[in-house]
C-alpha cells in the first residue's frame, strides 16, 4: 500500500481522536438510557420514523431551515458551512470513485485528491468533477467570509448579542476558519505549478504563480490545511461543535418518541450536547432587561455540559420559553432546566404529611380559582357570577382552603413535594363526580393538563370554558366601546398552546389590538414564579419593558388571562388592567339581557340578583 | 383544643454561646432583602398552607435569628411554594428565595447542629 504523504498526519489523527470519542460517547448515552426508551428504539428503527429523521437531518442539520426563516443572511451562512461541506466531501469522494474506477483506494486521497492526482483533469466527467468541487469551495468560502464579517456586525444577522466564548470554542472556531482559505490555497498552489485546477483555483493559481516561485510553499499550505483540520476535530470534544454529530443523535433519538424524564438521564446530555451556543436564545430572553447576562439558556447549558452549574444561574430563569420557542436545535429548554433544578433540590422535598381529605361535594363543573386568583379577588368574583349567571352547577373547590396545585413546586424543581400535592388534590377532584374542571390560573391549568391524572374529567382554562358557553348561548355576546390589548400569559400561550380561544371570546366583548410580539412571540409580565432569584426591582424593569410596547398601542384596557399577570401589570400602569373573566362579567351586565332582569336564571339568586332583591353586585360603569 | 387552667412551661432559654449564625448569615448574603422584613405579618395572613394548618411565615424570621434550626426545619416544610406571601409583602421581600435557601441550609445540617441553640436547655 502507498503511503500517504507525512502532511496527512494531523488530519488522521484528529478524524481518529474524533471518532473514537463518537463511538464511546454514543455507546454510553444509548445503554443509559431507560429500558422502555430502548425498546422505542429497537421498534422505531425499522419504521418510518427513520425516514422521517433523515428528512429532518436534511432540513434542519444540513439546510438550516429554522435559521432561515430567523434571518435568510443568518441561514445562508450555517447552511453554507454544513450543506456545502457535505457537499465538497460527497463530491470529493465520487470524483475520486470516478477517477480509479474502484472503491478500494486510499481514503486520503479523497480528502487531499488535487494533491494525491496532479496530471490535469482529461475528460467531460473529469472537468466537471473539478468545477463542481471548486464551486462548492466557493461557496463555503462565502459562508466564512459571512461568519468573519458576523464577529463585526452580528446586527446585520438578526442578531442583537452574540455568545461570549470560553477557550476549547476559540480554538475550535479559529481552525474552522482557517480549514476552507487554506484548502483554497494549497489547490491553488498546486494548480498554479501542476496546471490541475478548475475555474477558481486555476486563475488564482497562475496568479500566485507570476508572482513568486510556488515550489516551495506547496507542502507548507497543505500542512497547514491538514493541520487546521486536525486541530478542529481534536478540539471538537471540548467545543460547541460537538452539535454537528450530536444533533443527528438528537433528532432520531427525538423521533423515536424519546423524551426528557423528570430527572437527569443520559438523553439530557445529548440534549446538552447538541446545542450549538448560536446564541440565538439570547436576544429573546428578557432577563436582559435586568442586566442579568449569565443565565440564559445557552450558558446554563454550557455549565450543565461541563457539570458546572450554580444554583444561581440555573435559578435565575423566568421560565417564559422565549427562547425554546427559537432554539434552531428544538431543545427542551425549559424541561432541561426543571430536571436540574429537580436534581438539585431532591434533597429537600417537602412530606405534607398534614393534608387530610373530607368528602366532596357532588357537582358537575369544579371551579378552582387558583391561590393567585384570591389575591385578585375581581377575578374569582367575576367567574362566580358568571357561572351562576349560565345556571351551571358547581362547585368552588379552593373558596375557603385547599392546597396549592403543585405547579410552583414543580417550577422550583420540588417534584416529588409537588406529587403529595397533587395526590390530595386529584382524590377531591375525582370524587366529586365533576366532568369539567374549570381553571382560573394558567399556572395551575398547566399542571393540571399535564402532570394530574384525571380520567373522564376535561381540564379547560376559564376562556376555554366561557367560549364554550359564549357559543351554546348560555352567555350574552355585548360590544363594549373600547380598545384592549391581550397580554398572551406564558403558562398558558406557549406553555399550554393557548393563544386564539382567549381572543375569540375577547373580541365578542371588546375590539382587540394588534401589537408587535403576541401569540408564542409574546413577553413574559416578568412576576413568573419560576424565578426565585430576581429581585423585585427586576421585575419591575422587565415589565415597565412590556408595558411600554403596550402603552404605544394606546389601548383603553389591557386584559390577560391570568392572576399573576394582572397582580404584575396593575402595579405599573395607569391603564386599566383585567382578567378575561372581569371583562366578559362586564359585557354580560351590559348587554340587553341585563336591564330585563326577570331574565335571569334561578341560579343567580344566591348572588341578589333576582329581580325582587335589591341586587348585591355593583354593575361596573362604562367609561 | 386549649384547656382551660395554668400550665407549668417548661423553662425556653436560647443559649446564645451555642448560636451558629452560619445559615441566618447565608440567607442574609444571598437574599438581601430579607433584611428589611419589617414582622408585619401581611405574609402570614394571606399564606395558603397557614388556612390548612398552624403555620407562621413571619415567625420563620424569628426562629432564624434565635438559631433554632430544627423547629425552623420543621416548620419550612409545611410551605407549598405559591407564592402569595411574596405578592403581599410590602418591603418586596423574595420569600420564595428565603425559603428555598433555608431548606437547602437545613437539609445540609446534622440533627445535632439543628438543635444546638436548645440541647443546651435540656441539659
């Protein structure tokens, strides 16, 4: 066998010091994971979902389809770097298949084949190889002058902060810059004395050539390729680049319906490692507003890789999922971080060994307000009277006393304290005999959508709920004359996937604004219980933030559709702040039905509404 | 229910030579305001668990200063986290964080540590 030339050197051994920690790292992640996570594996490999990763591989680790849609200049740059890459070495591979015919040849020779075959290309195919793997080095070679001039201008990306880098990054992304100019300059060096290069490298070639004698820098610029390219793959471990394999894992791993648990397993390291520090989750995260520049999700999961991770950093999250929303990669975010805040308070979990059941009573709706929503009592009063006003029969779960819904715990990482809460809560709930569950909190409505069981029982939001009876008639649809903006909480927006219930029933009541950030774009108030760590003066900046925007808007109301949110915003505005709740109770009372009050169900006699009864509750006035 | 009559108490001395400000002095560093708790007590009247159970939020301050660790601990655990006291809390007090900081303090304790301030007495 031939032996390939001593500047291949580095180049074989950073492709073997790469694949081998590939290989290792891959084979402990997969046995560590869960047997029943194993199985989905074994079951979905033979399946469409393989198909169904490839594809997603393509689009997204090789096209870049969610960075373009962010910013085509952003996309352009990441997917001229991956997708060319692949590129130049697929056609590198076949151009050297094509050139000896056979399989079996030195594998070095397609990565160094300018170099390995020096006689001018002869041929169509030939030619065609060699203007093919020239424009593609073209092409990549945009990309890097893009990502030189990003380090300058990342504004220009779409990008307002960029990731501050630790070393093994630096070095990592210096040799990736260094990899495509130099391999431009040793195929151009070697074209300009042995005349095989193609439409880019030749002209450059003949260029070098008149003006100094190429003959002995030849091996010196091909060392320095091969040695960039060493020193990226051996330095790959330790950096951010580590995503480029990883995140294939990743998206079969997610494919075959493999998910974060409620606890640190090896599937949260790949989640770790696939993240790319694009730091794109930078600019969405709103602890910015606070000056706090050391908690987003891209240095929380950089100190979680590197098992570094302060309780200060990982607690200093509101939890909006502002960034999970962009994340390119598609990471649990926000799940990652309710893990380690799981691991890192298991110590501590509280027994509630005091809470007792008595019997429920029998009805057929449960109303639970929520603990925020008695410390904004207009919005549990509001809901009151409506569902007598609709003649529903329920029963107000949480009036008097009742534990919390566990969703705060669970926000701080108290899982196992959460499930003793949500044990007691889910033996009252059930028997009751309800069918609906109707939820003021967002908070809690997630929590009980998602981490309670409760068979044959529909968890619904109180704007899901009061739609409903919007649209079967059992509530009276009235126009109010004003302007509001919807504030979109994020427990029940991108939390809970909540966004055009609440403004359907809204716009029956009121006419709605149109503001920049809404839906899954919409800011968080900034009182998210999930920060234990920031101050209440930044609170107050991030939502003074918020508030601005929706003070350009010049509405005539801001509602929302959860306590803390309102709790939050009362506080720093003039203009005046509800709950959905309180303002459809206000059309309610003004629409035609209200000054015929024989109309009313029997229902809302309890609350003196009966005609007969001087009535006990102050109609709010127009403005 | 409380009986009607005179009970003999025994005898409650805080023995400060056993006082071990290491967890008060943690909270002090790490939630700042805590400092400017003013005992009004907003926290304890709205508090959730306090409806289910006999549980004083603003006490928790009081038992921290004195260094008695295990009642502390032991009154900690009944908070469910939600919230409302913090809400309330006139001097913006982050009592979620206190609470958070005082269970990891306590939970890195030994028995014999918690109990230090009254071991004293008993003796």
């Amino acid at each position: 066998m031939e032996t390939p030339p001593s500047f291949t050197l580095p180049f074989i051994i950073g492709l073997l010091v790469i694949t081998s920690f590939l290989i290792v790292v891959s084979i402990i992640w997969i046995t560590g994971l869960s047997k029943t996570d194993k199985i989905r594996i074994i079951k979905g490999f033979p399946s469409r979902k393989t198909w169904r990763a490839v594809r997603e591989t393509f689009t997204e680790a090789l096209l870049h389809r969610k960075i373009f849609l962010k910013n085509p200049r952003l996309g352009y740059m990441h997917m001229s770097l991956a997708f060319g890459w692949f590129l130049l070495i697929v056609a590198g591979h076949l151009e050297a298949i094509f050139h000896y015919r056979t399989l079996a040849f030195p594998f070095w020779k397609s990565i160094f084949f300018r170099f390995a075959e020096q006689a001018p290309a002869t041929g169509f195919t030939a030619k065609l190889f060699a203007a093919l793997t020239d424009f593609l080095l073209l092409f990549i070679l945009s990309g890097v002058a893009l990502a030189y001039y990003k380090r300058f201008n990342s504004r220009h990306f779409g990008m307002k902060k960029t990731t501050q880098m630790k070393a093994g990054d630096r070095v990592a992304l210096s040799a990736l810059w260094l990899i495509f100019p130099m391999r431009f300059a040793a195929e151009s060096i070697t074209a300009g004395l042995h005349h095989n290069g193609s439409f880019l490298t030749q002209p450059a070639g003949d260029l070098l050539a008149s003006t100094f004698s190429l003959q002995p820098v030849e091996q010196a610029a091909w060392w320095t390729y091969s040695l960039s390219l060493g020193v990226f793959f051996t330095a790959m471990p330790l950096s951010r680049y580590m995503h480029i394999p990883v995140e294939v894992l990743l998206i079969f791993l997610r494919k075959y319906g493999i998910r974060l648990k409620k606890g640190v397993n090896t599937y949260t390291r790949v989640q770790v490692f696939s993240c790319s520090r694009c730091g794109i989750c930078l600019d969405s995260c709103q602890m910015n507003q606070a000056n706090v520049r050391n908690s987003q999700s891209v240095y929380v999961l950089r100190q979680i890789r590197g098992r570094r991770l302060k309780d200060d950093q990982l607690f200093n999250c509101l939890l909006c999922g502002r960034c999970q929303k962009d994340c390119p990669v598609g990471l649990d975010l926000n799940d990652l971080r309710i893990t380690q805040r799981i691991a890192s308070t298991r110590e501590y979990n509280s027994s509630y060994d005091y809470l007792k059941n008595g019997p429920s009573p029998q009805a057929e709706v449960i109303y639970f307000a929520g603990c925020m929503t008695h410390l904004t009592p207009g919005i549990k009063k509001s809901m009151q009277q409506l569902l007598h006003f609709a003649g529903i029969n329920f029963w107000f779960m949480d009036e008097y006393k009742a534990p919390c819904c566990g969703r705060p715990l669970i926000q701080v990482g108290q899982y196992e304290a959460a499930k003793k809460l949500i044990r007691n809560n889910t033996e009252k709930i059930l028997s009751s005999g309800a069918k609906t569950l109707v939820v003021s909190c967002p908070i809690c409505y997630k929590v009980f959508h998602e981490d309670y069981s409760l068979p044959g029982i529909t968890v619904m939001h109180h704007s899901q709920y009061l739609l409903n009876l919007v649209d079967q008639g059992r509530l009276p649809v009235f126009s109010l004359p004003e302007r509001v903006v919807y504030h979109d909480p994020c427990e029940l927006g991108r939390g809970s996937g909540i966004f055009d219930q609440p403004r359907k029933l809204l716009s029956s009541y009121a006419s709605l604004i149109k503001i920049p950030h809404e839906k899954a774009d919409a800011y968080c108030c900034g009182g998210s219980l999930s920060n234990t760590r920031i101050t209440m003066q930044e609170r107050d900046q991030i939502r003074d933030k918020v508030l601005e925007e929706y003070q350009s808007c010049q509405p005539d109301r801001l509602v929302t559709a959860c306590p803390l949110c309102k709790k939050t915003f009362t506080k720093g505005t003039d203009v005046q702040v509800s709950d959905l709740a309180e303002l459809v109770w206000k059309g309610v009372c003004h629409s035609k039905t209200m000054p015929n009050r024989s109309s009313l169900p029997e229902a809302a006699i309890p609350l003196g509404l009966h005609p007969g009864k001087p009535s006990g509750i102050a109609i709010p006035s127009l403005p | 229910m409380n009986t009607f009559g005179y009970k003999i108490m025994s005898p409650r001395t805080i023995d400060f030579d056993q006082f071990d400000g290491r967890l008060l002095n943690e909270v002090l560093v790490k939630e700042p305001s805590f400092r400017t708790c003013l005992s009004c007590g907003g926290c304890t009247a709205t508090c959730n668990a306090g409806t289910l159970i006999d549980f004083n939020v603003r006490k928790l301050n009081l038992l921290l200063r004195r260094g008695e660790i295990a009642s502390l601990s032991r009154e900690i655990d009944k908070c469910m986290l939600c919230g409302k006291c913090m809400l309330v809390c006139p001097r913006g007090i982050n009592i979620r964080n206190v609470i958070m900081l005082l269970k990891k303090g306590a939970s890195r304790l030994s028995e014999h540590q918690k109990t230090a301030v009254e071991n004293e007495v008993q003796k």
